[in-house]
C-alpha cells in the first residue's frame, strides 16, 4: 500500500522575523518529525527543536512524538515565554494601584 503525501507547513517566528516552510511529507509523520524535517534550526541556531514547544493551528500539541500532522496542518513551533503572564498582569495592576494611591495625595 502506497504511503499518501501530505502537504504541510512548519512555522516560526521571532519579534521581527518569520519563516514558513512548506512539506510535502509522508501519511505516517509526526508533528515533531515535521518540525524537524523543515530545517528552521539552521536559519534560527537558538532553536531547540527537540525541546520547544509545538503545535497545529494554535493549539497546543502535548504529544508531538506521537500526534500524526494531516494534510494542510501548520505546525507552530513556540518559543518560550520570558515572562510568567500573571506575574506580569499582577505587576501591571499593583503599578497601576500605586499609580492611583499616589495621585490621589
């Protein structure tokens, strides 16, 4: 039985840069697997492909060594954050806070 092609693509991207990669991969390929196979790692050296998080569409692959892509998925590859968001927002609201209290004086 002949493996079916499917069409894929791979996205990254950083705060001024992005790249696109379309595949052409085999019915029986991995999210993981295709991230690996679009070669982002040599444009991007700090990518970790292995480590970083990936997902389709934008939602969250848990398990991308296992998870099939289907043909027309996009795979995203996430960078970390840098910053807890609720730490942020509770920063955000305590400056706000103190902003307020001080003006109020």
């Amino acid at each position: 039985m002949d493996n079916k092609t499917l069409h894929v693509e791979v996205a990254y991207a950083l705060p001024d840069r992005q790249r696109i990669v379309a595949l052409e991969l085999n019915e029986a390929c991995t999210v993981r697997d295709a991230a690996r196979r679009a070669g982002l790692q040599n444009q991007f050296p700090e990518l970790d492909i292995e480590s970083a998080d990936l997902g389709v569409f934008g939602k969250v692959v848990t398990k991308p060594e296992q998870q099939l892509v289907e043909d027309g998925d996009r795979v995203e590859i996430y960078r970390p954050l840098i910053a807890d968001p609720k730490e942020v927002r509770k920063q955000r609201a305590a400056r706000v806070k103190a902003e307020k209290a001080q003006a109020q004086k």
